[in-house]
C-alpha cells in the first residue's frame, strides 16, 4: 500500500545498557486500510502503547504522542486509529511530503508518565526504523520528546536549537487564519472585530490562540475543565464564560473547539447556535456524515485536519535538508486560510460539505503522489539532545 519507507542519512543511536534491560514486545494488529499497527509493552516501566501507521504513500508517518488514561484498550485503539487516518489527510493536503500516524500511550500524565515509560516507548518507535516519527501531543510534553529522544531519533518538536520546539503556537496561529477564513465567507470580510467567538478548551494550543483573537478585536465566551485556568483567562481577557456542558450551546458567530474529538453528533448538533466551527481538536466529527448535517443546518465547517495543521507544518520544516526555518514555517502556515477558501468553494460548487471535499482533495493528492517526498528527512538534533 504504501512507498518504501525512506532511510535516513543520520546515523543510528547506539541503544546499548538500559534497553537490553527492557523487555519490548510488539505485538501486531490487523486493520484494515491501514499499513501498521502495533500494541507495545514493556513490563519493567509498565508500558502500554499503540503505533499506528495509516498510510506512507507520500512519506514516512509523522504524527504526536497522546498520554491519555484510556477506560479501555478498545478506546484507545480507536483515538489512534482515527487519529493516524487524520494525519494522512492533515499532511496530504499541507503537502509536508509525510504520511500519518499516530501513537497512544496509555496512562495518566499527571501520575503514571515516568522517565522509564518514556524512555521504553522512545526505543520502541526506534525498533520501527523511521517508519513513524513522533512528536508531542495531548499529554505530553516538549520535555517528555527530549526524554524520548534519548532512544530514538525519530522525533521532532525538541526544545533545542536545532529544533522547532513547542508546536502549540504555531496551531494556535493556523486556527485563527481558519477563524478569519470562515469570517470571511460568512461576511464578506476577515474582521474579527466584534464577533463572538466560543472557545472549548483552554489548553497549550487555546490559551495561545484567545491571545490572538482578543488582540483582533473579538468578544470571547471561554470554557474549560478546570475552573482555576478559566478564571484565569476570563479575567486577563475579560472574557466571559459558560460552563464546559453549555458552550456548544451558546450563541455565537464561530465556535471554536479546542479540546477532545467527536463533539459534533447527533446529540450536540441540533443545540447548537453557532454560525460556522473552527477549531483545533482532532476529529471534531464523530461520524463523517455529520459534516452534511452541519451544512444542512447552516453552519460553516472548517476541517480539522485543514485548519489544524500548524503544527505539522512547522515541526516539518525541522526535517529539511537545509534545516528548520521559522519564518518559512509560518509563511506556510499563513496560507491555511487561502486553502480554506479553496475548499468552501469547492464544497458550494459541488453541492457537498466541506468535509467531503477536503477528504476527496486529500485522497487525490495521495493517489497522483502530489507532495511526495524526494529526498529522505534529516534529524539535525543530536544525540545529546
């Protein structure tokens, strides 16, 4: 299905000492449409992991760690599932030249992510030989990669020079161009001057973009798990609030969600009294369909894995031979909104949803191998990062 996985130049880490110690064991997971996926143990750190590869037509799978307590292994399964299937779109249409994939770790980051399970996890994503490269993501931190890169170097997002580090605000940036994108096509002009935008999730990538979006002028309505950060932002923003099973309810130009997938259903979808959805969290569709409902109902969509994708971008850049750029990172980033555009058209021109036509734009560019990549990535961080 996929291309042959390209090779590296950089030499290998030499994992000697602390991994014959560790008791990796890899077990596969037939699914269908997908390349690769793998549940890994480790019994000495207490590691549970999924890596799954959906698709590397266009370039070795990139996709973020997420630490998260599962109920279940099924959960979990499905998160990384939807999850690496996102990054295939996510990348085909920013044209990174990657594939997706992504990775679960199942525990709880506040109590049970030790140096031990991240350093076991590292030197399973590099028994896979850079089929999959990681980053952070939900859970995990800039400083758990640089625990991570100690046993691999298939890893991007470093706190180090030669790296692109935090990716948050670089998505944060992406997001509000797809805000001003949906602004535009419901009133003819970006301005976010007065509008009211709703904001689901107060986290690395949220906090960062209602800086944003209150500089440009909007009327913010925030939410958030915790009533501490809440309040801290409402007040610094003057903002106000609605509790966390209210804010899809509230009336709004744009919301804005920011937080866990699947928000967008059957059961959400008739309460909500927004105009247009243009947020950063992953598969904000439970099901693909609902997308068609959102149009019937009125409500501008703008993709996830469109209006997401800052920090791919940017921690792509840091795999280019001549090295990372920020500038040119967020030059890219900053087309998000002319790609948006393109896509709103698309979908009125095709009596479609945008949805439907960002995935058939992201499964054209895969099956003509628009964006593949030429020429192996380069890991400039070294082994001491």
């Amino acid at each position: 299905m996929g291309n042959q996985l390209l090779e590296s130049p950089n030499k290998q880490l030499n994992l000697t000492g602390e991994e014959s110690h560790m008791n990796l064991r890899f077990e596969d997971i037939a699914v269908d449409g997908y390349e690769k996926v793998v549940k890994v143990t480790e019994s000495s750190s207490g590691l549970v992991a999924i890596i799954a590869i959906h698709n590397t037509v266009l370039g070795p799978a990139l996709g973020g760690t997420r630490i998260q307590p599962y109920a279940t292994f099924e959960a979990a399964l499905e998160d990384a599932l939807r999850l690496s299937k996102g990054m295939t779109y996510k990348s085909a249409i920013a044209e990174v030249g990657f594939g997706g994939g992504k990775s679960v770790i199942i525990a709880d980051p506040k109590t049970q992510k030790t140096r031990e399970l991240l350093r076991a996890f590292g030197a399973a994503v590099e028994k896979l030989n850079g089929a999959y490269i990681c980053a952070e993501d939900m859970g995990c931190t800039t400083e758990d990669v640089k625990t991570i890169r100690q046993m691999t170097k298939y890893v991007v997002g470093l706190p180090h020079e030669k790296s692109s580090g935090d990716p948050g605000p670089f998505t944060a940036w992406g997001t509000l161009r797809g805000i001003q994108s949906v602004v535009k096509q419901l009133y003819s002009s970006e301005s976010l001057e007065g509008k009211k935008i709703a904001v689901q999730g107060l986290g690395n990538v949220g906090s960062c973009l209602i800086d944003h979006l209150f500089w440009a002028g909007a009327e913010l309505i925030l939410s958030d798990i915790d009533p501490v950060r809440l309040q801290k932002y409402a007040a610094k923003y003057h903002a106000k609030t609605a509790p966390i099973d209210q804010i899809l309810k509230v009336e709004c130009d744009v919301l804005v969600p920011c937080a866990a997938g699947g928000i967008i259903n059957d059961q959400t979808i008739p309460e909500l009294r927004c105009k247009a959805i243009a947020g950063c969290s992953n598969n904000q569709l439970l099901r693909d369909n609902h997308a068609q409902v959102l149009r019937d109902r009125g409500i501008l969509y703008a993709p996830d894995f469109v209006i997401n994708a800052g920090g791919l971008l940017n921690v792509a850049q840091e795999l280019e031979e001549d090295g990372y750029k920020a500038k040119v990172a967020r030059d890219k980033i900053h087309n998000i909104y002319d790609t948006l555009l393109a896509i709103y058209e698309i979908a009125d021109k095709n009596n479609e949803s945008t949805h439907e036509a960002a995935l058939s734009l992201a499964e054209y560019r895969i099956k003509y191998s628009v964006g593949k990549r030429q020429v192996p990535p380069t890991f400039h961080h070294s082994a001491e990062s």
